[in-house]
C-alpha cells in the first residue's frame, strides 16, 4: 500500500479552503487571484492533498499552444502517435489541472478551457475528433496576479464568469510570523521581525516598487539567517535586491531595514 505523503504545509488566511472545496464539489472551476508570493500555489498543493487528487501543473506562457495543452501526433520511429497533453492527462485521469500565470497564455489557447470550465466538463480535441468528457474528480483551477494585468493581457469576459474566484492577500502578521518561522526554521522573534519589516515596505503604498514585499521574500531572508547570515545583510539580499533595482528605491529600503531589524552585530 502506498502511504500518502505529508500535507503540503499551508496555514489558512481566510475561508479559502472551504470555498474551494466547496467549489471542488460542485464541479465548479476556480481562478486564485492575487499578488506573487502568497501562497496560491502552495494552496492548491495542500487541496489536492486534502481532496486525495493528483495535481498536475501548467506554467503558462505567451508561446503556450493549445496543442501544449491538449496533446499533438508525434513522430516515432517512422509512425505517427498521439501524445497526450498535461490538459488531456488531467481531464482523463480526473486530476486538478493547475495553469499557472493563466493570463500569460494568448485568448485563442485559453478558448479551448470554456467547455471544460462551464457544466459541460467536456475537451474537444479536435486533431483525434473526439470530445472527453472529463473524469470525475477534474477541476480546473487558473492563477493569476491582477497586479501585473494590462489591457492586452486580461483573462476574457467569457472566461472568467466561468470560475469562482478566491482572492489572495498577504496574511495577517500573527499567520505570517508562524508561516515565515515554520518554512524558514527560525524563532519566531527573528520572523516576526521580517514581517513588521514587510508590513512597513507594503505600506509604502507601491513608492516606486512595482510588487511589494512577498511572503516569498521574507522566507528567503528567513533562510539566510537559519545558515547564519546577520538579519540586515539577509534581507539586503533577500527583500531589497529582489524588490528593485533603482538606487534611489534601493537606498529607502536600506533605511527602512536599518531600522526594522536589530542585528546585534558588532558595526551596529
Ligand atoms: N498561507 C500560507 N501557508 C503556508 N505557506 C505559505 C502561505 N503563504 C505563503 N506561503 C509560503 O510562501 C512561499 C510562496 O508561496 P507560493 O509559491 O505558493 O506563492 P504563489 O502565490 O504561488 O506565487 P507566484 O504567483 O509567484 O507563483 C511558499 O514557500 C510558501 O511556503
Ligand atoms: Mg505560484
């Protein structure tokens, strides 16, 4: 017997699982919507743990294809074979099919999600001229981040009224200390500390950064100092430099990392 692995560590910050799992049941497909960093895809993770599905991924990109998505003929010694593509796997399998970073994928690759998204649950798959009907068990979930929505690159009307949205934020400090203490392995005076660092860089309200702090971020700097890196210079490497490469931005944060964290080092 197979023993199931771990639940993929993942703390609730509102009542994201229960809609999802409620949606889940329903059959209904689901966009997670929200900044880089805040946890969507450890979400999904942690639901298909809960839901005993399998999980299978999609990055998307501007060069995605519906035949990347669907399955393409391939040649194989001489004969042509279908090859089926992560979209058809999970429809067959009745997997929870993840397309990450959806609105990087052209309109015209994204069209062949509505008959699977609505009550139909059904993929056409034109090149073989049949149409699946998804198995049980199926679920469509995209993610995207609105932030970085522009007028070219927006989920269509069509698309989005046929998902439950679940959106993200940044969790509240207390959640956030635990998930930055637990994925970081330190104490949790050092967490909280990067998170009253990242609360004050998101209340910069955007001040020349295009993204602010992540969860992700404060994890990062986490993990420096778990191998022994002062506080400061943890999060010089970790939150500012990844945060933005204009100086004058750069120099604010310094600041603002000067005076959130404490290191005790001998320059101090
Ligand atoms: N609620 C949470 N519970 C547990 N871990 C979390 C939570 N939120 C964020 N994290 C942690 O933050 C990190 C980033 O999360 P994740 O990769 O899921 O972000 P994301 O929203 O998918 O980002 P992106 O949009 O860039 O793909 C992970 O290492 C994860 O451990
Ligand atoms: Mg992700």
């Amino acid at each position: 017997m197979q023993v199931k692995p771990p639940r993929p560590y993942y703390v609730p910050v509102a009542n994201e699982e229960q809609v999802f799992k409620a949606a889940y049941k329903q059959g209904l497909s689901i966009a997670l919507k929200g900044p880089t960093g805040c946890g969507k895809t450890r979400f999904v993770e942690a639901m298909a743990h809960d839901l005993d599905r399998p999980l299978v991924t999609v990055s998307c990109h501007d060069d995605l294809t519906t035949a990347d998505l669907v399955g393409r003929f391939l040649l194989r010694g001489g004969d042509t074979e279908w090859v089926d593509g992560p979209l058809t796997r999970a429809v067959r399998e009745g997997a929870i099919c993840y397309l990450d970073e959806v609105v990087e994928a052209r309109q015209d690759t994204t069209v062949v999600l509505h008959p699977l998204a609505d009550h139909r649950r059904q993929l056409p798959i034109e090149r073989l001229g049949v149409t699946l009907d998804a198995a049980p068990g199926f679920c469509l979930v995209v993610s995207y981040n609105p932030g970085y929505q522009s007028v070219l690159k927006d989920l269509k009307d069509s698309t989005r009224q046929r998902m439950v949205a679940i959106e993200f934020g940044f969790p509240t400090p207390d959640v956030e200390e635990k998930i930055v203490a637990n994925e970081a392995a330190i104490d949790h005076d050092r967490a909280a500390d990067l998170v009253r660092l990242g609360q004050a860089i998101r209340r910069l309200e955007t001040g020349g950064l295009r993204e602010v702090a992540s969860t992700r971020v404060l994890i990062a700097a986490g993990r420096l100092i778990a191998e022994g890196l002062i506080p400061r210079e943890a999060a010089r490497a970790a939150i500012a430099g990844p945060l933005t490469d204009d100086s004058t931005v750069t120099r604010g944060l310094l600041e603002m990392i000067d005076v959130y964290l404490h290191d005790g080092s001998p320059d101090d």
